[in-house]
C-alpha cells in the first residue's frame, strides 16, 4: 500500500507544515548602512514588506516612496513603569500619519508593514 506524505502525516496526527518543514531567507536591508538605524526586511515567500524606523529618523522617510501608501504601523515604546507599550494603527499614507504621531511622547520606534506591489 502507498501513502503520500500527506496522508501518512494525516494518519500520524500531524498536520503537512509540521511534517515538513521548510527554510527561510530573511533579506535585511540597512537603508543608512546603520544597524540602530532605518531597515527594511522581508522574507521570502511573503508578499510583504516591513520597516523599522527609529522615531528620530521619521522625518528622514521623505525618499520612501512605499511608505506614502496604506499600510499598517506599530508605535513601540515604554511607559513610566519601563513596561512595553505597543500602539497599532493603520492609514492611508503611513509616513504623513507617523509624522502626525511625533507628538505622542511614550514611542522610540515604529514599524510598518505592507504589502508589496501596492502602491495606494
């Protein structure tokens, strides 16, 4: 009798993505060449793309034109207690909202996540 590695997986009570496992390339790109700086990462087999960026270093965005469009945001900072404080948002033009958030005071850095190939 055959089984394939699906059904054999199936039969085991595991599910194909435990079964078998697959590596990863994650592709950084330091944009300053400075790693506490602006990066971009992606992953491979991902159709999106995410940034960190240093809140000192908003206003240095202006030539990221990916970042005019929609897309998703993390604020990422401490509060009094030096707890993790995340802020998550979403706007139409990422980097013209992020600016909008310099005047909350609690976040060092921010992340945004979108997705490649879209530029609105």
């Amino acid at each position: 009798m055959h089984f394939s590695a699906f059904s054999k997986a199936k039969m085991f009570g595991k599910s194909v993505q435990e079964k078998m496992k697959f590596g990863k390339t994650i592709k950084i790109f330091l944009i300053d060449g400075d790693p506490n700086g602006r990066m971009t990462v992606e992953l491979s087999n991902w159709s999106g793309k995410a940034y960190k960026i240093p809140r000192v270093n908003i206003k240095d965005c202006t030539d990221r034109n990916d970042l005019q469009g929609t897309g998703v945001y993390l604020l990422l900072g401490k509060d009094d207690d030096d707890k993790d404080l995340v802020y998550i948002g979403e706007a139409e033009s990422v980097l013209k909202r992020l600016n909008q958030q310099l005047g909350k005071e609690f976040w060092k850095g921010s992340n945004r996540i979108h997705q490649k190939g879209r530029e609105s």
